[in-house]
C-alpha cells in the first residue's frame, strides 16, 4: 500500500503543519494536520478492508499473424482500479486505453497477433484506490489465458513434381472400385460416377466407392533443427491448406504429435494448432508422402521421390513474422 500522488500531497500538507505547530502552537496542527492525518488513515483503513479484487478473461479465437483479437476483461472490486493486463512476446496490445467505472465492470482491449505458438496473456496488476483517492494498493491476479497463433500460410503454386503428386491422390483410378452409391451433400464432385448417373433422371447422382477408407490422401512429415521450427510449421501449414483446399485427406506427423488423415475446416483447424504449438525435432520412421526438413540450408520438401527448395512452391516470397518484446496492455476500471 503507497501513498498517490495525491496522498503525497495531502502528507506534505500535514508534515508542514506540524512544523509550524512547533512554532506556533497546537491549535495550527488541530486545525489543519489533524484532517490531513485523518484523510490519510482513512484511505489505508478502507483499502485493507476491501476483498482483493478479481479479473476474468475471454479466451481469444486463433489466427495467423498480423490479425487483431479483441480480448474482454471483467473485474470485480470494490471502487475504481486500475487493470494492467500483460502480454507475451508473441503478442502485442494495439493501444493502451484508458477507461474508468465505479466498482464492478467490464471492459477490454486490442492485442495484435504477431509470432506463432501459444502466448499467455497476464498476469494482471490491478490497483485500488480509495474514495479520496490519496491511498492505492497492488495486486496481482496471476491467472492467465492462452492466445494461439498459428503459422504463417503462404500460397502454394505447385512445381511439376508436386502437382503430379496432388493429381494421382486425387485420381478417381487411385484404388480398385468397390460399389455405387446415392450422392449426398458433401461428397466431392470427382467421386460422382457420370456413365451411371447420365442413365438416371436428371439431377440423380451416383458417387463411387473404392475399397479403401483413406483414399485420396497424403501424409506429410514435418522436420527441423533447433531454430528452425517456425520455418517448419510454416511450410508444413502452407502444404497442408492447399492440399485440403484440393479436397484431399491430409495426414501430418510433427515433433509434437499426429494428427490422423481427414478433411473439412474442422481437420485443418486441428492441423494448424499442432503446428502452432509444435517445437522444431525429428518425427522418426514414418512413411510420408510429403516429407519438409528445415534447418541452416533452408527448408525443403521431399516428394515423388524428389528433393527441392520449398520456395519452388511458394506464389510469392516466404518471410517469417518477426516475434516482438514483451508488452503489457493497460487498461483501467
């Protein structure tokens, strides 16, 4: 608990009385070190009884660097208090606004996606004043809440090696035919088998089956040295989006987990936290068709047989975000 600027005033006051009331008698310091040290014992009264106050925080949806999240901030104390909200390194507040209420209250603030991986936000510094606003004592609520971003995704545009890779995945002769069956929304338009369909009514549609259950898919491996993990993710991210924008099943394996073949926004989603969170690392012995190593000579991707610069596949330049210091966002209630 300190004195404000306030209080350092209201002190100063009654530190001056009492050395006039040296001089000129006790009824100088009654009449004006005596209010001055009354204020003063008041706001330190008043704070000590006060509950410590607490702060709760939305969870922010993930994105990709250079997005802004908007992150809400509930405070429940007993009069006004200022919230200062830190925020890791991969994360940056927009601004540092400044908002006031009486008591109880919400409010919230801008933080800026800048780094992959998972950044905390907080803890959270709060200070209280009292009603007169010459006392204020800290706190802090060390609870924190994690913000993920995920790799930077670049646009592919597949090499002829590459590409001939993505066409035979996604050939309708990949496997031995099996049976027919109706269409259903969501079937991919390269199953529909047009001779069957074209001898049924107009818009009836037949779609074939193959025997096996994960036709039409890769699976990626994703490697790199120490340092080099964000490059890693990166192309492994870019490779993954485009093949599932393809409507091809994608399979990866990171230094920090797998993630089973499947399709849809749901499986890509669950394909960019693991390569937001991923460390740089050896996957081991796995069968890949796509295979992405990452290290001092820059990053490469084995296919078809067939070892080539990344940066073959990339419609435009490849650059990592550049992760910046530790912030702290400040907002007050």
């Amino acid at each position: 608990m300190r004195p404000t600027r306030r209080g350092y005033v209201v002190l100063g006051v009654a530190i001056a009385a009492i050395a006039l009331a040296a001089h000129s008698g006790p009824r100088s310091l009654n009449a004006v070190a005596g209010p001055a040290l009354v204020t003063l014992a008041y706001g330190v009264v008043s704070l000590a009884r006060r509950p410590d106050p607490t702060v709760s925080r939305g969870k922010p949806a993930p994105g990709f660097p250079g997005e802004t999240r908007t992150i809400p901030l509930t405070v429940q104390a007993s009069g006004p208090a200022t919230v200062r909200d830190r925020t890791g390194s991969g994360v940056a507040p927009v601004d540092d606004a400044e908002r006031y209420v009486s008591g109880d209250g919400k409010t919230s603030y801008e933080i800026e996606l800048l780094a992959r991986g998972e950044h905390d936000l907080g803890p959270t510094e709060i200070v209280q004043r009292d009603t007169l606003g010459v006392v204020a004592r800290e706190t802090v609520a060390r609870t924190t809440t994690p913000a993920l971003v995920y790799p930077v995704v670049e646009p592919i545009a597949p090499n002829r090696t590459f590409q001939g890779l993505v066409e035979r995945a996604g050939s309708a002769d990949r496997d031995a035919f099996d049976t027919l069956r109706e269409y259903v929304p969501g079937d991919p338009l390269r199953d529909v088998h047009w001779t069957s369909s074209a001898k049924r009514e107009a818009g009836d549609l037949v779609v074939a089956e193959f025997a096996r259950e994960d036709e039409g898919g890769l699976t990626l491996v994703a490697e790199g040295d120490t340092g080099y993990a964000d490059e890693m993710a990166s192309a492994a991210a870019s490779i993954a989006v485009h093949l599932l924008a393809m409507d091809l099943e994608v399979e990866v394996y990171a230094p920090d987990g797998h993630v089973r073949k499947g399709r849809g926004d749901q499986h890509r989603d669950e394909l960019l936290e693991l390569l937001a969170r991923t460390p740089a690392g050896r996957v081991g012995d796995v069968a890949a068709d796509v295979r992405i190593r990452a290290d001092a000579e820059g990053v490469h991707v084995t296919a078809n047989g067939s070892t080539f610069p990344f940066a073959e596949l990339l419609g435009g330049g490849y650059e990592s975000a550049d992760a910046r210091d530790a912030t702290t966002a400040e907002v007050s209630v």
